[in-house]
C-alpha cells in the first residue's frame, strides 16, 4: 500500500485534466524516498507526445530522471494515467473519463 501525501491526488487529477484535456492520454509519476517504500511525497510530469489512444514517454526525459532521483534517493512509486473520454452525445464530464492509478490511502 502506498501512503500518499495530503494534497498530492488533487494535484495529480488537476495535471491530468490540463494537459489531456479531455482529448489525449496523459502519465504524471509519484515519487518517494528510497527510505520509505511506501511513501509518496512528489509527481513528475514527463515530457510525452499523447493522443486519445495512448502516450509515449520521452526516452530522453526518462533518462535524465532516473539519474536525477538515483542521485538524490529517491524512485518512482506509480505510474498515473489518465484516458480521454469516450465518444457521447453529451458533452463529457469528469464521471466519463477514468484515472488508472493504485489504490492508496491518505495521509
């Protein structure tokens, strides 16, 4: 289980919503020390290239990042993404699209 820090999940729906829009794909990461597996304290957004069927991570981003959070002991906990929503009639809302993230709970 992962214990998330307070104001962190708000954070993580408000990036998802501005960069996907509505109409792309979109991954923000959460982040935690080394010395506590089960901590989240950070999010990184990477840079990607995204559409409504999926995303690519910058290899060069990822890269850059992995030597940054080896450095300062740190790793990358999860993996969030968000879907655009699905084609309706009605204009979406935020019930129509769908956040895959793992279950966590609040500090």
């Amino acid at each position: 289980m992962l214990v998330v820090e307070e104001g962190l999940l708000g954070q993580t729906f408000l990036e998802l919503r501005r960069c996907g829009a509505g109409r792309a794909e979109c991954v923000v990461v959460w982040t935690g020390p080394v010395a506590g597996p089960g901590h989240v304290d950070g999010l990184l957004h990477p840079n990607h290239s995204a559409s409504a069927a999926g995303y690519d991570v910058d290899g060069g981003w990822l890269t850059a990042t992995a030597l940054a959070l080896a450095a300062e002991r740190r790793s990358i906990r999860a993996q969030c993404t968000r879907t655009p929503a699905p084609p309706t009639t009605r204009a979406p809302t935020t019930t129509t699209r769908s956040l895959r993230c793992p279950v966590c709970s609040r500090s």
